[in-house]
C-alpha cells in the first residue's frame, strides 16, 4: 500500500486535468463575454492550478494525480512541476516574475472571488489577470507551456 | 543551509528595513506608504506587497522593477533573502480599487510607524 503522500486520486486522470484547464480558460473567455468578471478571474485561476496539477502529473509520469497536492498553494504546486528554480533563477524585476508574483499574491483570495458580490471586479481587473497570465511575451501561462 | 523558518523571518526584517529605505530615498512621508506580507515557511517564501501613493499614475512595471533594482543593490549579500522574496508594488489608488488589487485577508501590515500610548 503506498504511503499517505503517494496516494494517487484514482477518481481523476491526468487527461481530465489537461482538459479541465483548457476548459476553464473556455469559461472565462463565456463569462467575459457575459459581463461576469469575478466569475472569469475566478475561472483563469482555477485554469493555472489546474495546469500546474497537469505537469505535476507529466513531470512524475502518473496517470492520477497525487491527493496530497489536492491543495491551492502555488509557491507549492511549482515546486513540484519542477518550475521554481527557473522562476527564482529569472532577473528579479523582469515582467514575467513580475506577473507571477501578481498571481500567486491574488490567488490567495479565492474566497473573496465565492463570497464576495459580482460589482467587486471590474472589466479592467479581468484583462490585467488575463494579460498576467496569457500575455504573449510575458504572461505566466505562456511561459508555463514553454517549459520541458 | 539555514532553516527555513530562519530564512523567512530574516528576509521579513531585511526587506522591510530595504523597503522602508527606499521609500525614505524617495523623500516619502511614513504615512504615504505601507508594506504588507504574507509568510509561506515550507517553502521558504516570503510575499510583500509594498504600496505608495507616490506610485500613484506610474507604469507599475517601472515601478516595480525600480523596488527590484533598489533591493537588489541593498541585499546584494543576501541571496537566499531575495530568493525567498515574492514583491507587488500597488500605487495607493489601485489598492483603493479594491477587488482584484485589494489586500488580501492573508497578510499582515508591518507598521512602520506606532500609535502614540496614551498612558
């Protein structure tokens, strides 16, 4: 029996997760387009997660995901896709590390984005995540599928 | 190697004296600035978020990268410190906007300044 920390999810492949985050980034760009702000920042969120969970995966070669990375922490989840020494090793001020750091200090607020009322967020707040993460030169997402 | 919960509160005492530092080089006030951060001891990671109303209308990359290149110089001897460093820098209006530029509930603010006692 393998020890609590190799407990594979057996429910979830790591095609689903590979999906999934495809998915979500599709429904921010539907909640975009309905004028549902916090519901696609939430969505783009989930989509970097769910994306780290998915290398996780190809980096150990699994074909579940591990239940003790069912977690939200992103300092974490880089770690062990293998990315952080690449981030750490990045110049400080660059617009990538930049834009990580933007996220990882957001993503701390997912409950606001369940509990707290739509007016919050606005359009504008929506294309700043989305810029932080799929910007083309830059963005957190884009340099995420880059990596080996 | 230090441990790790050595290495995070020592980078919390060096970046806020670097911060403090840069905001006192920029001629601002104690009460036009303020530094939040949020620990994360397992792996070794320290987030500050450093917000001033003289970023107010300025490119928050410009920004951000001039904190970077002041921090860089002050901890230049301490690596693993500016390893261990996650920096937003937020003009004051920005935070004032709340929602996806608010403080969030995880950090804490380090005073820089302290209410008189009264006693």
């Amino acid at each position: 029996m393998p020890s609590h920390f190799a407990q594979l999810n057996l429910g979830l492949t790591a095609a689903d997760l590979d999906q999934a985050w495809k998915d979500r980034l599709d429904d921010a760009e539907a909640l975009v387009a309905a004028g549902r702000h916090g519901a696609a920042i939430a969505a783009r969120l989930y989509a970097i997660e769910i994306y780290l969970k998915y290398r996780i995966c190809q980096r150990l070669n699994l074909v579940n995901p591990l239940k003790r990375l069912e977690i939200h922490d992103l300092d974490a989840l880089v770690v062990f896709a293998g990315f952080s020494q690449v981030l750490a090793a990045m110049p400080a001020g660059s617009n990538l590390k930049q834009n990580w750091d933007q996220i990882v200090t957001f993503s701390d607020d997912l409950n606001d984005l369940r509990y707290r009322p739509a007016a919050r967020w606005s359009q504008q707040q929506s294309k700043d995540l989305s810029r932080w993460l799929d910007d083309p030169l830059d963005g957190v997402m884009t340099w995420l599928k880059n990596q080996k | 190697m230090a441990k790790e919960s050595e290495i995070v509160g020592r980078s919390v005492f060096l970046v806020v004296g670097a911060l403090t530092k840069f905001a006192k080089s920029q001629g601002w006030d104690d009460l036009d600035y303020w530094i939040y951060y949020k620990t994360n001891p397992e792996w070794d990671k320290v987030h500050f978020i450093f917000v001033a109303k003289g970023f107010n209308d300025k490119d928050p990359y410009e920004s951000t990268k001039s904190v970077w290149s002041y921090l860089e110089k002050e901890l230049s001897g301490e690596q693993d410190v500016l390893r261990s460093l996650g920096l937003v820098v937020r003009s004051k209006k920005k935070v004032e906007e709340g929602g996806l530029y608010a403080i969030g509930p995880g950090y804490e603010e380090f005073w820089t300044i302290y209410p008189a006692q009264t006693s």
